[in-house]
C-alpha cells in the first residue's frame, strides 16, 4: 500500500479518534471547566504527587501518562490510567478524601462505605444528562460526583455534582431506580419549599440560624439528610429516636426553661462526635426561635416556635419531647392502642404525606400544614362529620369522645355537647382547635388555648379543674351563646 495512501487512513483515524474523544468529553461535560473546580484549581487543587512534572491540580495527579515514570514502573495498568482501581477507594485515598471533609457533611470513606448510597445495588445515575452510570457503578461516588466538573446553562456546578440541589437526589428519588417517589410528594398541595426556592441552600451554613430564617428561608434535601451517612434501618425506630435516615445532619439541641419561655439552644454540626438523637432537633433548624419564623407559612397561619411549645415544664404539650401530663385511667380509654399515657410520639406521626402507601416524612402533603389526616381547622360544618376530626382520631377515640361519662372517658364530660349536639344550638359545629388552639403545647393545661376560634367573640376568663379544685369554669360568648360562670 503507498505511503501516502497508509498516511491518509492513519490522518483519518487520528481525527476519528480526537472527535470521539471530544465527544465523550462534551457527554461527560467537564471540557473547559475542570480547571475552575477544586480537583482541577492550580493552586488549591488535588495534590497527591509533588515535582515539577506535578503541578497542582493537574491531570497527571490521577492519570499516568506512561506505564512508567523515570524508569520506575507505575503499577499494573488501570482503567482511564488511573493510579488505583476505578472505585470508592481512588476517590478515598490518602490526602484525598479518606477523611472528613471540610463541610462536615462527608464523613471520610470508612462511613459512606456504610452508608445506604454506598452498598444499595441499585444506586446508579440513571441519566440521560450526563449519561447513564454502568450497572456495575453502583454504589460509586461518581453517581452523585464528576471528579473532572459538571456544567449546566447557570455554570460549574458546585461539589463536583451531575446536577443542582434537589435535580440531584429527585434523578433517583422520582420513583426509578429508587423505589420512593419524593419529587411526587413535595409536587402536592402543601410541601416544604424544596422545588420552589432555589439557590439558598450552602454546604457551608454552620450553625448560622439566620441561613435557614426568613431572609433565606429553604428546604433541601440534605438540609434534613446527608446522603453519605444516612442507613435504611431494618426496623423502624421508635419515638422519640431519631430515625438512621437522618444520620450526619446537623441539629438543634433546645435547653429548656421555665414553662412557655423559649428554650437556650446548642448547634451541633453534622459531623458531631454526638449524632442527632430524636427528630424534633432537627425539625427545631427551621420551626424554633432558634432562627427567625415567617410572619405567614404557606398554610396561611402565623408559624409558632415550636421549641417553646413542647417544652415540658409547660402546663400542657403534646408529648413530643416527654410524655404527657394528664395521668390516670381517663387519659388511657380516651387514647386508641398502641398509644397510653406514657407515650411519646414523633412530629411526624402529625406532619407528613396524606397517603399512607406514599413515602414517609413530612416532604408533601394535600392537607393544610402539610398533615397526614384532614383537620377542619377553618371550616365549620352545620353538622357533626367525623372525617372533619380526621386528624385528632388518629390517636383519639371519637366514641370517649361523644361519652358524656367523664369518670371514664375524657376529663371533659361536654364534648359530646360541643361536639355533636351543637347543631342545634349554634350556627356551626365547634372543632378541636376552637378550644384546644395551641395544638403543639399551651401555657393552659389541656392545650386550652381559644386564641384560633372566630366565632369566638367574647372571653373573660377559663379555670380548669385541676386550678379549680376539682370544677373548671367558662366564662365567655361563642357562635352567639353566652356562657357566664359555666362549670364542668
């Protein structure tokens, strides 16, 4: 074959060759930006070899050019000429991120080698941008990671990331490969702003209560879970412990005070040598007087500091952070199983998705203040409707409820009254909140608070039995009926 014929098809091959190359690195996205990240910075960057012939943050400082260097064998040949295998440990080696990292939020490779995202078969980027990860990646760090930079239409990506905030976990978490579908929850009525706000969220936010307040209010998902740390418990946890699916966040600790004061709090990184212990620190980030609170929630009510509310030297709270007050059979037959008087519960077991075969954890719901059950809190109907107490008879036995036997049943022997046969007494039927209004935690005992009933118009004044020795009072006008000195 001439010369010039074998020069030719060599030119050709040599071009095909550079235009597949390129190719696969504009699919790969990190041609012309791997430079701006931290693996590629020149004076910050990966730094594993030293020399003239190792710049920071060069190529050579993971790729070997040569299958030796100065006459001294580099090792057997790794895929891409890398220095090691292509798995976790490349990424994990010495100097690289063996450790903890600087953000606190990755934990070194030991504990993501534990974590869910590491060991489930079936965590593989499922694509198509950037491209699908092989089955044989699964567990890889490069499923969440481009160690060369990803770049979208607003720039490099930050965290070497395949895509921005919430793109990132919801690529999985939208029901394939992953078998829960977040992104339907957090698409329904009420949800946390995950999908909405964007841009806020710093791997750097520390213990700064402003960064997660008003002026820079978010919800992302790893605000209440760190991917590299997080476990799938093989059973469920029991309240108040903190589930293995909120492992590595950061939290608050809340010191509590006298009754109805706002606690003192203590911040605690995701990196804590103390691990979040119950789920309230974590929802008090966002929902406490440790930051600042909206004027207005999404739900459309002043948002209250919960911190405060479930402090248990308050006179009444739900049993959040310790079990409830009100002791003695009554409180027992008025609770359905498995729930008693020494119970604790979960923010959760109130606040989350309204489908029981939908994933758990507060993310969405169809329900006003993002509840599991329906609550008429606003609306009231001419008649009783049980499914308007939908929420409350999730523990609370409706028929104590409608019992006027206070002996055995409720502590309150005119629910059934107020309840059922207000209809024809009033315009409207009372709900649970037009009484019992502080439904987190009250400076009244019985979370008797009026504050959240209109109808009301006016009150003077409320004694409970326990202040009464033995007899409550109502002195006050509701729906248009006067109660001046009513006892029960």
């Amino acid at each position: 074959m001439p010369l010039q014929v074998i020069g030719r098809a060599a030119l050709t091959i040599a071009l095909l060759l550079a235009l597949s190359l390129e190719t696969a690195r504009v699919l790969r996205g990190d041609g012309g930006v791997f430079s701006s990240t931290r693996h590629g910075d020149p004076v910050s960057g990966i730094q594993r070899l030293t020399g003239q012939d190792y710049p920071i943050g060069s190529c050579v400082q993971c790729h070997y050019q040569h299958a030796s260097v100065e006459g001294a064998s580099t090792g057997t040949p790794n895929p891409y000429a890398l220095f090691a295998p292509d798995d976790n440990n490349l990424c994990g080696a010495a100097s690289c991120h063996s450790e903890i990292g600087t953000s606190h939020t990755y934990p070194g490779l030991t504990t993501y080698s534990q974590s869910a995202h590491a060991m489930n078969a079936a965590v593989v980027w499922p694509g198509p941008i950037p491209w699908r990860r092989r089955s044989t990646d699964a567990g890889k760090c490069i499923n969440c990671h481009d160690p060369h930079g990803y770049a979208d239409t607003q720039g490099l990506i930050p965290t070497l990331g395949l895509a921005r905030e919430e793109a990132l976990c919801l690529a999985c978490h939208d029901g394939s490969p992953a078998h829960t579908n977040i992104q339907a929850e957090l698409t329904k009525t009420y949800h946390h702003p995950t999908l909405t706000l964007a841009g806020r969220h710093r791997a750097s936010e520390g213990g700064d209560p402003t960064k997660f307040g008003v002026v820079n209010r978010h919800g992302e998902c790893d605000d209440c879970h760190n991917a590299h740390v997080l476990t799938h418990p093989a059973l469920p946890a029991s309240a108040p412990a903190a589930s293995s699916r909120l492992l590595g966040t950061s939290y608050v600790e809340a010191l509590n005070g006298a009754a109805w004061t706002p606690p003192s709090y203590v911040y605690h990184a995701p990196d804590d040598p103390t691990p979040i212990q119950y789920e309230y620190q974590l929802c008090f980030k966002c929902h406490s007087s440790w930051t600042s609170l909206p004027l207005i929630s999404p739900s459309g009510r002043a948002p209250t500091d919960t911190a405060r509310e479930f402090n248990p030297n308050n006179a009444s709270y739900h049993p959040v952070e310790a079990p409830g007050k009100q002791t003695g059979a009554v409180i027992t037959n008025s609770l359905l199983p498995p729930y008693t008087q020494a119970s604790v519960i979960y923010c959760s077991d109130c606040h989350g998705s309204d489908s029981p075969t939908d994933p758990a954890g507060p993310h969405g719901s169809n329900y006003r203040y993002l509840l599991k059950r329906y609550d008429a809190s606003a609306e009231h109907s001419a008649a009783y409707q049980p499914t308007d107490f939908a929420l409350c008879y999730g523990c609370h036995r409706e028929s104590a409820l409608l019992n006027d036997d206070e002996a055995t049943q409720t502590n309150f022997k005119y629910h059934k009254l107020h309840l059922q046969d207000a209809a024809g007494r009033q315009p409207f039927v009372p709900l649970c909140v037009s009484c019992h209004g502080s439904s987190h935690g009250s400076a009244n005992a019985r979370l008797v608070d009026f504050s959240q009933e209109p109808h009301l118009t006016s009150f003077t004044s409320w004694a409970s039995k326990e202040a009464g020795g033995g007899r409550g009072q109502c002195t006050l006008i509701c729906h248009g009926r006067r109660h001046t000195l009513m006892g029960y």
